[in-house]
C-alpha cells in the first residue's frame, strides 16, 4: 500500500528535498526514486509516500478538499514531522494538538506547491 500525490514536472526536486527532509524527522528514508517519481517508507513491506510527475503528462495541481495524512508513532513524532514542514517554507494549517474527543494528535501543513498534509498518532498512543 501507498500513498501518491502528484507534483508538477519542474518543482520534483524541490518537492524530493522538502519531502525527505520532513520523513528524515520521522525515521522514514528514501526508496526509490527516478525522474518521475520518488518514495519514503520504513520499508518496502510497509506503507510509502510517493510524490510523482502525473501519468498523462498534464499539469499536477492541487486539490481543494484533498488532504494526505501520514500515521507516526508518536505525539514527539508529530511535532518533528510538522516543525520540519514549516522550517523547510511549508505552511502552518493548524499548529499540533488533540483533535477531537478521544480523536487523534495531529498537526496540518501545506507543502511547497500547496498541498495539504497532515501528521498525526491515534489517541491510544499517546
């Protein structure tokens, strides 16, 4: 299983940097990667993120309603994997803390072509 979100041809490097930065916070290394497309996991049996040049060639735009929201171990985790969004030129969308009634912890960032993403560990982790 992963999770693939789309950038636009000219920013993938620049996506790559920001994205290895943020997984390095959290203990997630690179894949794989080639001129289309890159991964970060804990492993190849565990889930990845991938960010990609879209298939057909069209431009890669972001979605409005659409959020990637990545499962870490742990509330320190949480903060590391925001705090390193935001220093790299990411956008706070919602500084971290609970969500909800017995919810989650998470905090809300939109990377550097405006997607929106979101860090977070189930109440029962923490």
């Amino acid at each position: 299983m992963y999770r693939l979100y789309h950038t636009r041809h000219e920013q993938l490097y620049a996506c790559s940097r920001f994205l290895r930065s943020i997984n390095a916070a959290t203990g997630r290394e690179k894949l794989g990667s080639n001129k289309s497309i890159a991964a970060w996991g804990s492993s190849r049996e565990a889930p990845a993120f991938c960010i990609a040049i879209p298939f057909n060639g069209e431009s890669a735009c972001v979605g409005n309603g659409v959020m990637i929201a990545i499962k870490v171990d742990s509330k320190q985790e949480v903060d590391a994997f925001n705090a390193k969004a935001i220093s790299l030129g990411g956008r706070c969308e919602g500084e971290s803390g609970p969500r909800g009634e017995g919810g989650f912890y998470g905090g809300y960032f939109r990377d550097l072509d405006g997607n929106k993403l979101n860090a977070y560990t189930p109440v029962a982790t923490l």
